[in-house]
C-alpha cells in the first residue's frame, strides 16, 4: 500500500489548478453609450501585460461574438502576449454590422460605430489599457467595419486589417445591403473614395491608422474589384501612390488571396 500525505495531495491540487485557465469570454453590460444596443464581450487573459494594448475582433454576417472568439486564434495569442480583446456582437437580426448610415460614417454620429469605440473605451477605462495601442480586425462585414472605424475614428485606433471588405462608404444608404457595392459595380476615383473619408471626420489633422487590405479573388460575396477600390480610397487618404513599393511573388501568397499594407 502507498501512503500520500494529505499536504502531498494538496501540493498536487494546486499544481494542476494552475494550470487551468480562469480567462473565459464574458458579457459587458452597460459599458457607456450604446446607440444600436450592439452586445459588448472581453476576453482578458489571466496574465494581462501592463498597459496592454486592445484588440477589436469583428465578427461577419450570420455571426457572433462567441463565433468570432471560438473560430479564430486571437485568444492564444492574447494568452501569449498578454492583451486584451473586445468582441463585438451586431444587433441586426442578420448578424451584419451598420456600415450604411450616416450616423456609423460620421465621428461621434452615432451608429454601431460609436458603440463599438465606447467599448474601446469602457476596456482602456477598466484595465488600464494603452490608448496609443487599439487595433481592430474583421471578416467580411467585420472588415467593412474595421473600414468604416479607420475613417470614422482614426484618433482611436493605432491600425486595422480588413478581410474581404469593401471600401469606406460603399455600402453608404438607406439599405442594410448594397448590391452594387457587393457586385463590385461601384466605382469611383481615389479622390472621390479618400474624400468620403475626409467627410466622416472634418477638420481633423492629425495621424491615420495603418490597415492592411485582404482580399480572396474568387469571392463570390463581396467582388474582389472592392479590394482595388479600397486600395485607391487609402492610397488617396495617405497622400501615396497606388503603385506598389514592393510586391511578393503569387507562390509566396495565400492560394487565392490578394493582400495590400498601407
């Protein structure tokens, strides 16, 4: 017979405790204004870095915070380095951000917008986070609103990469949808586009988010001529030439997959 002490027993309790994770997705109720009743989610890891900088990860059409945390890996390398993540949650019954009002396309206008840079705000507020340090991500209509937040809110966010979006202001209107911006039909020039963005935010002067622009050329959704057209919109918004300062050979790329870093 093995005799195990009852402080070994405890020793070995604690030992395997530690090893289990506490940080879970959790809901935020009343995390400021909230114009759209737009749901806030956090996931903050157990061990947060100080003055940790801020992920927003949006989520697509027919999805959800919980489909954005579980079906991506930005929780593990939130685990990793120590940041915190907000996961917005749409309130259309659809799943799909506003990215067509006036409101989300205007700075403090109100909107799904506005509502996601409060919860921006209400996780710096809470956790001491770094303001200079706010980034945001998104999935198809995610990455229309990553889009819409680069224009709207560029004192807010530090960089964005959008996935299979369609430029600032595309869908801009009185439908949730637009199917001439979806179809790729929707052209303008760089002006045009970079003035859409000037709009959202008169006067203002000071430094622009840097985003990256992902694109499939074979989506059947959202037209990959959308990837061209933001490209033309940021070059025009940074003042730089459409012409690549350096492009990577296809082999080295995603298969299907175009990408731009402005």
């Amino acid at each position: 017979m093995v005799k195990i002490s009852i402080p070994s027993v405890l020793t070995m309790l604690t030992a395997a405790n530690s090893l289990v994770s506490g940080a879970a997705l959790t809901k935020v109720n009343n995390f400021g204004p909230n114009p759209t009743s737009a749901e806030m989610y956090i996931y903050v890891p157990d061990k947060v870095v100080s003055n940790p900088p801020v992920l927003v990860a949006i989520h697509f059409c027919t999805g959800t915070a919980n489909a954005m945390y579980t079906g991506t890996q930005y929780k593990s390398y939130a685990d990793q380095y120590g940041f915190i993540i907000v996961y917005p949650d749409a309130p259309d019954v659809g799943g799909c951000w506003d990215v067509h009002t006036s409101a989300t396309l205007t700075h403090n206008g109100g909107g799904d917008s506005l509502a996601i840079v409060n919860m921006v705000k209400y996780a710096i507020s809470t956790y001491k986070a770094n303001a200079s340090r706010v980034f945001a991500v998104g999935i198809s209509s995610g990455a229309m609103m990553t889009n819409v937040l680069m224009g709207a809110y560029p004192d807010v966010f530090a960089a964005g990469s959008s996935w299979s979006g369609v430029p600032f202001g595309c869908f801009a209107g009185g439908s949730m949808w637009n199917s001439q911006c979806a179809q790729g039909q929707l052209t303008k020039t760089g002006a045009q586009w970079g003035d859409q963005v000037r709009a959202a935010y008169p006067g203002y002067s000071g430094k622009r988010p840097k985003i990256q622009l992902w694109h499939g050329t074979n989506d059947d959704t959202l037209n990959f001529n959308n990837w061209n057209e933001a490209i033309k919109q940021w070059t025009n918004v940074f003042g730089v030439s459409e012409t690549p300062t350096l492009t990577t050979p296809h082999h080295q790329q995603l298969p299907s997959q175009r990408v731009d870093q402005i």
